[in-house]
C-alpha cells in the first residue's frame, strides 16, 4: 500500500514559529515531528519594522526548519505569516531570506480574513460532527480573529488588531499588575472589537470556542487549580485576573500550571480575553485544539483558503 505524502505547515506567528509534518490517514493526521520556537516577532517591531535581531533570530529559526523538510523528504508544506509580517515595513526582506532557508519554499502572509477561515477549518476539523452552529475565537500575539460557521464551513470572518504579546508590551510593558493597568487594557480592547457585535450578534452560535496560546495557558492554569479543564466560564477568567494582581509584578509570576513561556504575556492575553467576554456577552468558551497549522495542512489536500 503506498505511503500517503509527507506534509508540512510552517506557522509564522507573533509569538512563536510552528512546524508540524506528518501526513493524513483518511481523516486523521498522523503527526511525525513538531517544532515551536518562541522569539516573540510581536514586541519586536521599531518603528514599524523588525529588529535587526528579530530578523536574525528568525532566520535562524527557518534555517533549522529548512534542514527538517529535506530530512523528513516533505512532499507538499506552506508557510503562512501573520500579523507581525503583515505590519512589519521590512517584512519583504525578512521573506526573501526566510524563504531561500526553507529551500525554496514561498511564505505566504496571509490576510486577517484568510487566518481567520485557517484557523476555522482547523478547530472545526478537531471537533465531533454536529450542526451546531459554531464561534471560534483565537487569540493570537498580535491578532485576534473571530469565525461563526457550521461544519467545515466558515459563514463570517473577523480579524482584529490586538493579542497577547502587543497588549502586554502596550499596557504591562513595565511588568506591574495593577488594577488600573488591567481596567485600561481591557477598555482599549473592548473599543478595538466594538465593531464584533454587529458581526457576530447575540444569539448567533450555539457553542463557543476558544483556540490558541491565551486559552491554552488560560486552561491550564485553571485544570492545576481544580476547576476543571472545560469550558472557560466568565468567573473564572476574573478569578484568575485576581490572581494575577495578587501576584502584582510579571516577573514573580509563579502560579501552578502555568507554563515559563506564557507567563511573559499572559497578561496582554488574559486583558483581551476579558474583553471578548464582556463584549460578546460570553458566559463560557470551550478550549479548543488544531487551529492555524491544522487548518494549513488541510488546505494542502483542499486549497480553499
């Protein structure tokens, strides 16, 4: 029986890279390796362009991806880019070089509304067949996008200026977290998503999701609490936002099942997942897996986004 292709998806995102390979049996991804690097691209933008160092660092980065696709022999990959590269002035230089280190292999920075459908078309694919009708929020480092659809399909597209890495570096950049830190920060997101209640009306969904690095980091630390894994209700969100505060610095941040690598911005993230809470009248959001990547390596066996 012959071997299905070697895939691969290469997430450029605001707070870290991604690469997963592997390939699908039938429905099922089969996983063969998986990468993170987090470099933090989000809270490295000057003057609207990377750093020096932000570039290096991310060349770097493609350089150990590139030398992954020759040894797993992929057939087929896409890269995809997000909201730092679609802001970065100089984000045409970053993906000439970047491109040559993946062998040759294009990086596609995709619009606001093309993530968002990604991101969709991954969670949705993670999810038990149903005709519910489905709300799937992810907050990203320096975006956030909002889908509502049914199935596989997505029937609205949203994205959004804000995330967990540009929040945090905006409102926390000082590391102190205060009550008055956490009330402008929420305050400024709410504004940036006024617009999500026409898009996405009261009623609109049956079940919300929550996808990405907050929720994951969210749930977390709430499952090593005792609160159970699933959904993210809206009192817990505030109970953890009082955890934060009592903890009061960034840097003393030390609470039970929350991983080193989210703790420098968990703030940011957990601001705007407020936010979402409040202007989406949200009780609970399940968290939710696949996302941005498992949506790229979809759209390799079915390009339609």
């Amino acid at each position: 029986m012959e071997h299905p292709p070697t895939i691969a998806a290469i997430d450029l995102g605001s707070n870290s890279f991604r690469l997963e390979i592997g390939f699908f049996r039938g429905s099922e991804f089969v996983r063969q390796h998986y990468i993170k690097r987090t470099l933090r691209q989000g809270a490295c933008l000057e003057n609207g362009c990377l750093s020096a160092a932000a570039m290096q660092a991310g060349w770097a980065c493609l350089a150990e991806f590139g030398q992954l696709l020759h040894q797993h022999q992929v057939q087929h990959a896409r890269a995809v880019a997000t909201q730092t590269l679609r802001e970065a002035r100089n984000s045409a230089d970053f993906v000439r070089e970047g491109s040559r280190l993946l062998g040759g292999l294009p990086i596609d920075i995709i619009s606001g509304e093309q993530e968002a459908a990604l991101i969709y078309r991954g969670v949705a694919s993670q999810l038990p067949p149903s005709t519910d009708r489905r709300l799937i929020v992810d907050l990203g480092g320096r975006s956030t996008e909002i889908t509502l659809g049914q199935g596989l399909q997505a029937q609205q597209l949203a994205s959004y200026p804000l995330g967990s890495v540009l929040w945090t570096g905006r409102f926390f950049g000082d590391g102190v977290l205060s009550e008055a830190a956490f009330a402008q920060a929420e305050a400024a997101a709410s504004t940036v998503l006024a617009q999500a209640t026409t898009l996405f009306p009261i009623g609109s969904w049956d079940c919300a999701y929550a996808s990405a690095g907050t929720a994951t980091a969210v749930s977390d630390v709430l499952a090593a609490h005792g609160h159970g894994a699933s959904p993210i209700t809206r009192a817990e969100v505030y109970w953890l936002r009082a955890q934060l505060l009592r903890c009061g610095h960034i840097g003393q941040l030390a609470l039970p099942g929350l991983r080193a690598d989210k703790a420098p911005v968990v703030a940011g993230g957990l601001s705007v997942l407020l936010a979402l809470f409040h202007t989406l009248q949200l009780q609970a959001m399940v968290p939710a897996q696949g996302a941005l990547r498992i949506g790229v390596l979809h759209s390799l066996c079915t390009p339609t986004a």
